[in-house]
C-alpha cells in the first residue's frame, strides 16, 4: 500500500512539474505581414529570423525589421500545394554565405515543367540581409510523375553529417512512388549540394 502511494505522490509531482514547464511556454509573434509563411529557420548562432514565404519570397527579421531576403515569385506557383517551401542554409553559412532553397517550377520561367521540384543554391551579397539573385544555381530537379500539384514534400535540413536532406513527396501517386527506388518521388534524399555529378552524391537515405 505505501508503495502504490508513494507511486501516486511520484506521477503527481511528475505532472504538476510538467504543467509548470508548459506554463512557462510563451509565443511571440514575430511578424503581422507576411504572404503565405510556410517555414522559418535561421543560419546557424545566428540571432535573425528568415521566413519562407509560399507564393516565392524569403523575408528577414532582424532587430524587430523586416525585410526581403529573396524574391523568385516568378520562377514558382502557389496554386494547389506548389510554390516556395523550404529553405537550408550551409553549417559554414558564416564563411561561404551559401544557402538553399526547394521550390516547384512555373513552368515557363525556372527551366522546367510545370510542377517540377528543385532545389537551387544561393548566395548572400555583400548586405546580410539580402541574398545575390545572380548566383543561383541550380543543385537538384526532380521531375513530376503526375499533373496533380499536391503531395510535393519540400523540406531541406542539413544533418549532423554535413549533407542535405530533402524530403519529396510522392507527387499525388498514392505512395505508388515512394516503391519505385528508380524515382526520386516519395523519399527522404542526401546529397551533397557543393559538387558531385549534377550536385546529386548520395542516394535515398
């Protein structure tokens, strides 16, 4: 019996301990306009906010202002799903300012069909608060095995490793894709983004 109540007592103070933790839990708002944020991140140690915005904006926060980072809205569509949706920046941003970005292609203006996902890299200019449009390029495309514009993944996280991981999805087959180890659809890639044939260097992870 004072085993069973000396249990109690400890599940007890184990959830009044946890319910004070999560009293402490406060959201801030970080911004009141932005177009469709889909994503936030920032480079590493660094104390900025870098918002991801759907229809192919990236935008700053830094010191309470807000400002564009990035603007290719006219390589990207924000119908069904698509759009600008994830974005990674290098563990040595610090040193070589590269960042990178997944997107699906308009179809006209990003070299592409319509749908198609890539993942470019950029650099930042000599503002750090604006990224150089001029050095884009292109890493990795993934074509689409379907017209549908839903289920297209989109998420970029460096690992631990020092390679970037992409999530894609299946491309609104079902998951028929993700099977089909001759497809990039429906997996979670690594590769290295710095070189290798066509930047791609690994395989689905």
């Amino acid at each position: 019996m004072r085993f069973r109540i000396a249990l109690v007592a400890g599940c007890l103070i184990t959830a009044l301990a946890t319910a004070a933790r999560a009293d402490a839990i406060e959201l801030q708002p970080v911004g009141t306009s932005f177009d469709h944020p889909i994503y936030m991140t920032s480079p590493p140690g660094d104390p900025r906010l870098f918002v991801v915005e759907r229809p192919g904006t990236i935008e700053v926060i830094h010191d309470g202002v807000t400002s564009q980072f990035l603007d290719i809205h006219l390589q990207t569509t924000s119908d069904v799903e698509r759009g600008l949706l994830s974005m990674a920046f290098d563990p040595n941003y610090a040193g070589n300012g590269l960042f990178y970005v997944f997107y699906t292609s308009d179809g006209a203006d990003s070299d592409g069909a319509l749908g198609d996902g890539h993942v470019d890299e950029f650099r930042v200019s000599s503002d750090p608060n604006v990224a150089d449009p001029t050095t884009q390029r292109r890493v990795l495309t993934i074509t689409r095995p379907s017209t549908l514009g839903n289920h297209n993944g989109g998420q970029l996280q460096f690992g631990r490793d020092g390679y970037l991981y992409i999530s894609v999805g299946d491309g609104g087959t079902g998951g028929s894709t993700a099977r089909d180890l001759t497809l990039l659809n429906g997996k979670m890639l690594r590769i290295d983004p710095h070189g290798g044939p066509s930047g791609l260097a690994q395989h689905p992870a």
